[in-house]
C-alpha cells in the first residue's frame, strides 16, 4: 500500500503542476482570440498599427503556448504516473474525454501554430487569418475537452461501476454531466479576461509612461471594453455555478462560506478557522449578506449550514477553500469596479491620461490569472477527500510508488518550474521594455503609410515614438 | 475486435510519434557537432517550427493506451516513474529553450546547451522506457504495480537508450538533407549521416540479440507465423539503412534517406509487436485484459477515425506551406527570421 507522504507529495506534486500549467492556458485562450480579432480588423482596414500589435502580442503569446503545451504533457503522464490506480478506473471515461482534447483541440492548435507564428511572408494573409483562427478554435475546443473531464469528476454521470472500474453507459450523460456547462462558460470567460487584464495592464504601463501612446491607446480601449462587458456576466455565470455546487457538493459550497455552525447569515468577509475545536477563532462578517448571496435570499434570513454538520472524515481543507474563494471572489469585485471606472473615464473622455487609473490597471495585469488559480483551488480542493466525487477516493487512487522518487520528483519540479516561471517572467517584461517593433516594408497590396486612413487615434507621435524606443530588431 | 483494431490506432500513434519527433529530437543531438553559431541555429529552425506539434503525437500514444488501455496505462507508467520524469523535465527545458533561441533570433550557448542536452535526454530516456517495456514490468493484483523504483534500471535498458539517441540522429540528419538544398553544412551532415547508419545499424542489431536474454521471461518465439514477420521486418530494416547509406553519399534523392529510416522505423515497431502480440505489457497483462469496455472503444474509435485524417491532412499542409522559400526580399520580415538551412552568417 502506498504510505502516507507518497499521498501526499503525489498531491502536493499535482495541485503544483496544475497551477503552473494553469497560468498558461488562462493568458493563451485569450491572447489567441485577441489575435485573430486584431489580424481580422488589420485585414479589413490595412491598418498597421493593428498589424504591429498583432506582431507585439503574438511574442508573448508564443511563449507562453509554449510553456503550456510542456506543462500539459506533464499533467497527463502525471495521471499515469502518480495516480495509476485512478487511471485504471477512470480511464473508459476521463482517459477519452482527455483523449478527445488531443485528437480535436491540441492537433488543431500544433498544426496551425507553425503559420501564425512563422508563416508571416511565406503565406498569403488570408492563410494566416485562418491559421490565427483555426489556433483559437483549437484553444476554445481545449477549454471544451478539459472542463468537461473535469466537471465529470466533479459531477459524475452516465457510468457503471464494473470491479471498480468506471464504464460508460450513456456518452451524452457522460458528456454533458449536470456541472458541465455552467463550468465551461465560466472558465471561457475567465481565461478572456485574464488575457483582456494582461493586455490591459501592458498598454496601461505605456500610457502611463507615454512610450507608444497610439499602440496602447488602442488595445487598452479594446481590452477595458471587453472588460466591462465581459465582468457582469461572469459574476452572473459564476453565480449560477455556485448555486450547481450546492446541489451536487454541498459540503464544498459549507466549507467555502467559513461557518463552522449553522446560525450565521452574514457573508464572511475574513475568518481564521480552527479545524480541529470546529469553531472560528475569528471573523469579520457583513450581517444578512450571505442568504443574498448564497441562498438568493433577499430578505437576508437564510442560514447557510456549517462545517459542523459534514461528517468529519468528508471535510475538505477550510483554509485552502475559504481562502481560494475570497481570492476569486474579492478579485472578481476588484475587477469589476475597475471595469466600470474605465466605463466612467471613458464616458469623461479621460480613460487614457488619468495617471492615478493608469497606474492602478498596470497592477490589475495578473489579477485574472491569480482569481482563476484560486478558483481551481476552490473546485480542486473543495471535491476532496474524492477524486471522482462520491466515487473515487483521493487515497486510493494514488500509485504505489517509493515515497522516495515522490519526494524527489516534487522537490525537482518546484525547482524546475519556478525557474521557468522566472524565465518567462523576465521574458514578458523584456519584451514590455523592448515594446513593438515598427512596421517596415509591406506586401504591395497594403497601403505603406504607416497608419491607414481609419486610424484618427493614430496622432503623428506614432511615427516618432519608434525612433530610438524600439530596440533594433536582431537580425 | 474493437480491443486490436484500438490497438493498431495506439501503435500508428507511436510509428508517428517516432518518425516525426524522432528526428526532431536527432538535429538537437546533431547540432552538439557543429562548431559554429550560425550551423546550430539554422538546424535549430527545423525544429522551432515544429516540435510542438511533433511532440503532440506522444500525447496522443499516452491518451491512446488511457482511454482504451487503463490497465496497461495505469501499470507501466508507474513502472517508468524515474525515466518518465526525467523525459519530462529534459522536454520541458527543451520546448523553452527552443522559444527562447527563436525569439532571440540567434543562438545563445546557455539556451543552446538546455536544447541540445534537453534533446539528448529525452531521446536516451525514451530507449530506456521501450527497453524496460520489451525487458517486461511484472504488476501485482488487480494490475497495479508493485514492483521497485529502480527495476527499469539495466544494462539492456541503457543499450537501448544509447540505440534510441542513435537511431534518432540519424532520422535528424537525414531530415537536414531532406529540408534544405546542398550547401557546406549539409554535405558535413551527409558525412555523419553514412556514420551513424553504420553505429544505429549495429546497436539494433546488438539490442535485437540481446532481447532473447533480457526479455527471456516474457517473449517467445514459439509459432512460425512471429519468426517469419520477424525474418522479413529485420530484412527491411537492413534494406532501408542500406539504402540511407547510399543516400547519405549523394546530393541528389533528397527524400530518399528520410524515408528509408521511415520504413525501417515502422519495420521495427512491427517486429517488436510480432514478439510481444498479444501481450500489451509482458510478460502477463494481454490486450483483452488490459482493454476498456466496448462503449469506450467505439467512441474512441469513432471520434479519432473521425479527427485524426484531419489532423494529418493540416499537419502535412503546415509542412508544406513553411517549406515553401521566402518570397522577394521586399516581403515583412517575420519575427524570427526563419531562413533555410544555409551557414550564412547573417542568415539568423
């Protein structure tokens, strides 16, 4: 049997290498999007600040695709490696849900990404608007696949257990298991506003600087509007999502609230649990808020139940749960009042030369990735102790590996990763400082000014701001 | 039924996976043997465009034994822990480097030596992997593994890593010939190319040998019908590196050399499935046994037959669009400029 440190080093080595793969997917969904939209408006207008941003924006998406597709290689060898009993399980199921995302999304996304990223030159630009297309799709059909073998874990359906191996009875059960899509739309709009906080914080950081004020000025409008538009909805998706949990997961739903009995109606704004008395040493609490919240109450009298009333064994981590929400929770709010200052700033004509808002959107940069990471930890952490809830336990499903390798393979890959998260940190802000390059000679059927004639945001500072800020581009 | 013809899909994935990153994993080890800057970064412009989409087909292996082999996944990998973790690593500090090398635009030594030494790794690493498979991973009740850390780790699994790093180079440098027009670079790797069929030639032959010791447990060679598949498949492989040597003297049938080691790659793989069938992992667990259930391997079957005709018709057209030179000079410089594979020195 596999000791206990080899449980939990296997955990800690997964919920470490997912949240570094996470990082990626969740700026890289977006920026894929974002990219086909500016190199579609670029083809449309031929104008070439546009081209010039899709260029800027695609060295950052690059590397960051990257690292994601190493990344997501590791998650999946992880499932063999780590978790071979649940593998033996759950693969008639998760093994081809996961499957499905290799065959449609990632096939889709490696085949194509060659064109976009080195196809400038060699093919038409029809060819590369299709290719920045057909890596977005492949991105969205990703998103598709992983949520879904994800929502099954967390909501199991269509099955039959055969000598504890999980069959399939009905695919569409399966597929479209009871949490599935509420969980696709809010990771879909997740990753778009991580990646529209990531373009958002950049032009911020120029604007802010007055370094390529006509570049930034464009995306920064395009991101802030994405933004306000985007925020409301997901606040109202990721209400919906809470609202499945407290059907299938309750405990989850009790664990996040943070009330160890049932007699609070007030939404927890702070606690610092004691799991083992049952009771919370301390908390700030706003009265009547969290029946609105939870319940939907708005007479505000509705009680949410306690950790209490969970049998003690079925108990998810209360730190890890409260803590993950209020990181997705208090930066959603974060995001949306920004959101709808930018809306206020816009309307006074002042969204691109307040200083203080400016200053304030290049912090909110990785803010998306952070409410997103905080979000899995939540839906990871809050599924425990079930790997497949009510199913499969997280304890026996681990492989019986030495307790040695475990602890050498978690320590190597927490040293190996925030290496390369470094790496690419100081690869994005590299690029930052080094900023867009200028556009030189053209394809004959674009017009050479270098702003087209739908450009009036383009002021003349455009041309000039290249000189000497753009390093030389190496050749 | 469903169980073998699942099974002929896995090992399609895997004659793909080795043919299209065998090479690629090959130029990294190639380009430990130039000397210049501009030689190193040239070859590594074959494999920036790429890797990523050459990698995705051992995605597709792994998933392929998930999805319809859970048994088989969920042993041997467990078996593999060690060099399995280690391939990883070895591709994670590859796949950067390779974005970092190309986004710089020229080559860098540290990004240089975690492409090349990344590159050199994983190849060993996979021979080892298929050594300890053929060597067989004996699993406990209910077919999980039980067995030690280190029982992956033998003489025989280091000679067929050092075959793996062999025959992988050889597919690179036969990929160099194929991708670019005669130039001093490629005459220089035509020359290594004649070498390493020699050195890959006689580790597989030394590995095959071997095989009736180390594997002596769990193969057998018993019916007539795995002795005549194995005669003809060994036959083809000789005529194939045969005719790579032969390649590797000219400047002319570009294609000739890549193909060959092709052939004799899926020769290989079919050779090693006339031992072990119908074992998916000797020397016990057998396809049926390791197979998941009806439902899941129609669905597989259905969804894959349905996608993986696309995905190679797109992965082809990729290849053959960047393939195509670079247009007049007046043309947008991509970001990285991506040259053929010429030593010019201001090519990168």
């Amino acid at each position: 049997m596999p000791t206990h440190t080899v449980l939990d080093f296997s955990r800690w080595q997964f919920a470490f290498t997912a949240a570094f793969h996470m990082t990626f997917p969740a700026i890289t969904v977006g920026l894929s999007v974002f990219l086909c939209v500016i190199y579609a408006l670029y083809m449309r207008t031929h104008d070439e600040m546009y081209l010039q941003i899709y260029r800027f924006w695609r060295r950052i998406f690059a590397v960051g695709f990257a690292l994601g597709v190493v990344s997501g290689i590791v998650l999946t060898f992880q499932f063999g490696l780590n978790w071979g009993s649940y593998a033996h399980d759950v693969g008639p199921i998760i093994g081809v849900l996961i499957g499905m995302e290799v065959a449609t999304a990632f096939f889709l996304e490696a085949g194509f990404i060659g064109i976009m990223l080195y196809g400038e030159g060699r093919v038409s630009q029809r060819i590369t608007m299709f290719a920045n297309t057909m890596v977005a799709l492949g991105t969205l059909l990703s998103t598709t696949w992983i949520i879904d073998a994800n929502s099954w874990m967390q909501t199991p359906a269509g099955f039959k257990r055969v000598n504890g191996q999980f069959e399939p009875t009905d695919w569409v059960n399966v597929i479209f298991n009871p949490s599935y899509l509420h969980r696709y739309f809010h990771m879909l709009f997740a990753a778009l506003i991580a990646a529209s906080w990531l373009v958002a914080g950049i032009s911020a950081f120029y604007l802010a600087r007055r370094r390529y004020p006509a570049f930034s000025r464009r995306t920064f409008s395009i991101a802030l509007g994405l933004l306000a538009v985007l925020m409301p909805w997901q606040l109202f998706v990721g209400d919906n999502v809470g609202a499945v949990m407290s059907s299938y997961q309750p405990y989850k739903v009790f664990t996040w609230e943070g009330n160890y009995n049932s007699d609070n109606s007030g939404y927890n704004l702070l606690i610092i649990p004691d799991p083992q008395a049952g009771k919370d040493l301390f908390q700030i609490t706003i009265p009547n808020f969290d029946a609105l919240f939870g319940p939907h109450d708005l007479s505000g009298q509705a009680k949410v139940p306690g950790i209490n009333t969970i049998p003690k064994d079925q108990r998810p981590n209360v730190y890890l749960l409260f803590w993950g929400f209020r990181v997705m929770f208090y930066g959603a709010i974060t995001m949306l009042a920004t959101a709808v200052v930018g809306v206020y700033l816009r309307m006074r004509r002042k969204l691109y030369t307040s200083r203080r808002y400016l200053r304030w959107v290049t912090w909110m940069t990785p803010i998306g990735v952070i409410a997103i990471i905080g979000g899995w930890i939540v839906a990871e952490a809050g599924r425990q102790p079930w790997v497949v809830y009510g199913q499969l336990l997280t304890g026996k499903a681990v492989s019986d590996l030495s307790t040695a390798s475990v602890v050498f393979s978690f320590i190597a890959f927490v040293g190996l990763y925030l290496i390369m998260f470094s790496l690419w940190v100081g690869y994005v802000v590299r690029q930052v400082r080094r900023g867009p390059d200028p556009i030189e000679a053209e394809p004959s059927d674009v017009p050479s000014t270098p702003n087209g004639p739908r450009a009036p945001l383009a002021v003349p500072d455009a041309n000039r701001e290249h000189v000497g800020s753009g390093a030389p581009v190496s050749a | 039924m469903t169980a073998n013809a699942w099974f002929a899909f896995v090992l399609f994935g895997l004659v793909a996976y080795v043919a299209l990153d065998g090479y690629d994993l090959g130029i990294g080890t190639l380009a430990m043997a130039r000397r210049r800057d501009e030689e190193r970064f040239s070859l590594l412009e074959i494999v920036a465009r790429v890797w990523d989409g050459n990698e995705s087909w051992l995605l597709l292996v792994a998933l392929g034994l998930w999805g319809g082999f859970p048994a088989m996944f969920g042993g041997f990998f467990p078996a593999i822990y060690i060099p399995a973790i280690l391939m990883l690593f070895s591709f994670a500090a590859r796949g950067v480097s390779i974005e970092m090398l190309s986004n710089a635009g020229r080559w860098r030594m540290g990004w240089g030596r975690m492409f090349m030494g990344g590159s050199l790794c994983a190849a060993f690493l996979q021979g080892v992997i298929l050594g300890t498979f053929v060597q067989g991973v004996p699993l406990g009740p209910n077919a999980h593994f039980d067995g030690g850390t280190f029982d992956f780790l033998s003489g025989y699994t280091v000679l067929t890593g050092l075959t793996a790093v062999a025959l992988y180079t050889l597919a690179g440098a036969a990929m160099v010939k194929m991708r670019s027009q005669e130039n001093p670079l490629v005459a220089s790797v035509r020359a290594q190319g004649r070498k390493l069929v020699v050195l890959a030639g006689g580790l597989v032959v030394l590995s095959a040998v071997l095989l009736r010791v180390a594997g002596a447990s769990s193969l057998t060679l018993d019916q007539p019908f795995r002795v005549a598949v194995l005669v003809w498949m060994s036959v083809a492989a000789a005529a194939m590196f045969v005719t790579a040597w032969w390649s590797f003297g000219r400047t002319d049938h570009t294609n000739m050399a890549f193909v060959a080691i092709l052939v004799a790659e899926v020769a290989g793989v079919l050779g090693l499935v006339a031992i072990v069938y119908p074992m998916i992992l000797p020397p016990d667990l057998t396809i049926a046994e390791a197979a998941s259930p009806s439902s899941t391997l129609i669905f597989l079957l259905a969804g894959f037959g349905l996608f993986v005709p696309l995905t190679a018709a797109y992965n082809l057209y990729a290849f053959w669009a960047l393939r195509t030179r670079p247009g007049p000079p007046s043309l947008p410089r991509a970001p990285s400029t991506v040259q053929e594979v010429m030593p010019t020195p201001g090519g990168g």
